[in-house]
C-alpha cells in the first residue's frame, strides 16, 4: 500500500506531532498538524510513534538463514568459527535449493519487519555450489527490490585457493554482483588473497568487504596487510572490514594505532555482536570479542552493527532485529550516556547507510522515504527499550506493519499502545 502521508508523527528533531506528506517514493513536506483529507486508504495514523530513518544491515548472509535445527540435527554445536564452517559446509550437500530459497526469503521477511530498507548479503561461492546461489541472490534482489535494497558480496567463504575459485569470483562480479567480498584468513595464503581481491575492486571500481581478523590472537591480524593495500590502490573510503574481533584482543597501544590507522586510510568496520561474542572471545575469563565500539568511533572510523547470520551455527541467537544487536553492544561495552546510546542507533542507520554509499533516506525533506516508526519517545530510548518496528516503508510504500486494532475508515491505524 502507497502511503501519502504520516499523520500524527514524531521526528528525531521535533518534540511537536507532525504529518510527513510523501509523493513520488520520497519525504516532500512537513507539516505541524494534519493536513487536508487523504484518499481512504493512504494515510498512517502513528499515534505518536517516533519515526526513524529505515535500518540498513551492512552485513548479513541470507543463504544460509535457518540451519540450526539442520545442523545441531547432526550433533551438538561447538561454538567455533572453524566448526561453524565446517559444519555450514557439510549442510551444503543436503539442504536444497528450494529450500535456501524460502529461507532467504524468510530472513529478508524478518529484517523487513524489524525495520530494515537495505541490506549487505554476502553470497556464498564454493566449488561446490559454483554460481547458484549467486543467480539466486541475483533474482531474489530483483524480485524483492520493491521492499528492501539488497547490494551484494562475491564472498569465497572456503578461501580462493581451491581450483577454479578465482574464476568463480570473477563470474560472480561479472554476472553482476557489485561488491568484491574476501575471507583471506581461510587461506594458507592470506596476502596472496588480499591481492587477488583488491586487484578486482580497483579494477572494477568496485566498493571491496572483507570478513577479516576473527580470531582472538592479534599476531595473527592482517590489518597491516590491508592497510597497505588500501593505500597502494587507492580505495581510501571504498573497503569495509566485517568481525576484527582482534582489536578487542590487542594491547591497549597496539589497539589505539590500529584504529589511528584505520580511520586514516578511510577504512569503515562492521561489527557482529551475535557472531562475535559468541564465536570468539575463548581467551581470558571476562575477555569480550567485540571490538570496541566507542573507541572505534572516537578515533575516527564509521563503525556499523549489523546481523551477520540468523539462527545458524555462526549465530544461534542470531534474529535479525539490528535495534537489539546495538542494546547487546550497549550492554557487552558498558555503554553508558545518552550520547552513546543515540551513537549506537546511527550505527544501524545513518552510518551503515554511509559505508553502502546509499542516497539519503529518512523523515527529512527531499530524502527516499524509506522509514521504521517506534514507540519510543526519544531517540536515545531506542537502544534500551528494544521496541517492536510497528511499520517500515520502502519508498512511501508500507511493506510492514504491526497488527493494529482494525482499519478506521480506510486508514489503517498503528496499535501504539
Ligand atoms: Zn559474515
């Protein structure tokens, strides 16, 4: 349904009710009070709900949405990256196609409904899936283009040094997948990785995302070799670095010129709380396998949050709800000031809309009406109440809604209370 306008709305900036007048998929006036009658059918009552700017999850997998009841079916789950890997990878040659499908689908239905408008996927290629599941993902961003944004990742989650990968990876970005993704640490090799992908992304002009540094041994940390190559290419602005759990391992002066370094080469970090802290962080008792957050930011670097995996052994917890992925950082870093909190908002909207080079969306003049409207009263409420979305529009579009209490004359309303 086509929304015209949002009546009885709260902005970020504004303690007074409002209505957003939309037309043509974007945010054309607002007003003070409700203005004239709309067509039945085409005005939100929010009742006062505060209206954000749609959530953007900067990376996430939706090929392999769904599998732990598949993979604890098959034993009990240790929680380990090489063991989430390996078993993922023995689902592969049982779970089929039809049904990767209808997972995707799901979790694109879940991150909708919890308020998201555009989404990182890292499609997985393997000898053993060759280019399906990216003529999959490929479909499903066409099909589902009218509800969400996908951009998607040639990700070699198995490495590139089995036969024919590197070709793989080049038909992926040839069919038209638009970011180069890496995993150099599955590899013997990893520096023979790297410059196999940083090759492509000058090439191609392609933004470069790479799954780096999961691990809680910061002498094995690659960053150096990133940070090296990002200059030499000159992609400053253009890679994004998933996980990096290594920074919540290192010594505090060793962290601080990491981060210095980083936000000089203009390199942005994605973090995976659900992934992370669950996977990693096997060292100290206490030790916490996130990578610090507000450090992060305060030295310069756009830092983001966002799902990785929904229900899988790379994220058991894993429910693609991005507002609680910020309360579980909030919580795990002992964030503590309103300012914090609001910072760990723009880290699922704001920021990671940056990091994906999107157009400017949200409840401002001119932008893509893209919006997630919740019953918080203040945007640094977000983080700590973890409410439910009660609708997201994609383009003025409403693509989801809470059930609200029956229809008023034509106008659907939202259940706020
Ligand atoms: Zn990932």
């Amino acid at each position: 349904m086509l929304i015209e306008r949002i009546d009885d709305a709260r902005l970020p900036a504004s303690s007074e009710p409002c209505a957003l007048h939309i037309a043509a998929g974007r945010v054309q006036a607002i007003a003070r009070a409700a203005g004239p009658a709309q067509p039945a059918g085409s005005c939100l009552r929010a009742h006062g709900a505060l209206v954000l700017p749609a959530l953007v999850d900067a990376h996430v997998h939706l090929d392999k949405a769904f599998l732990l009841g598949a993979a604890e079916a098959q034993g009990p789950l240790e929680p380990r990256l090489a063991s989430a890997i390996e078993r993922v990878a023995m689902l592969r040659k049982s779970v089929g196609f039809e049904r990767i499908r209808d997972d995707a689908v799901r979790a694109v239905q879940r991150l909708v409904g919890h308020g998201v408008g555009a989404a990182r996927a890292h499609v997985e290629l393997d000898p053993s899936t060759g280019l399906s599941l990216v003529e999959l993902e490929l479909e499903l961003a066409r099909e589902l283009a009218p509800r969400i944004e996908l951009q998607l990742v040639a990700f070699p989650q198995r490495g590139l040094e089995a036969p024919g990968m590197r070709e793989l990876m080049q038909s992926a970005l040839e069919r038209g997948v638009g970011v180069v993704g890496g995993c150099p640490y599955v590899d013997r090799d990893p520096a023979s990785h790297l410059d196999f992908v940083f090759a492509q992304a000058a090439r191609r002009a392609a933004p470069l995302d790479l799954h780096l540094d999961f691990s809680d041994d910061p002498g094995r940390s690659l960053l150096e070799l990133v940070l090296e190559r990002t200059r030499a290419h000159g992609l400053a602005g253009r890679v994004t670095l998933g996980h990096v759990t290594t920074l919540a391992a290192m010594a505090p002066d060793a962290r601080a010129r990491a981060l210095d370094a980083l936000a000089r080469a203009g390199i942005a970090l994605v973090l995976l709380p659900a992934t992370d802290l669950f996977l990693a962080g096997h060292g100290d008792p206490g030790s916490r396998s996130l990578a610090p957050f507000a450090q992060a930011r305060a030295a310069g670097v756009r830092v983001a949050l966002a799902n990785n995996n929904l229900e899988n052994p790379f994220a058991p917890f894993g429910n693609g709800n991005l507002i609680m992925a910020a309360w579980l950082t909030g919580i795990t870093q002992r964030i503590a000031t309103p300012e914090g909190r609001r910072a760990l908002l723009e880290a699922i909207t704001t920021v990671p809309a940056h990091i994906l080079d999107l157009p400017a969306h949200g409840p401002e003049l001119g932008a893509l009406a893209h919006l997630a409207l919740v019953s918080s009263q203040r945007l640094d409420q977000v983080v700590l109440e973890v409410p439910p979305v009660l609708a997201t529009l994609h383009g003025g579009v409403l693509v989801h809604r809470l059930d609200g209490l029956g229809a008023t004359n034509g106008v659907p309303p939202i259940n706020v209370a």
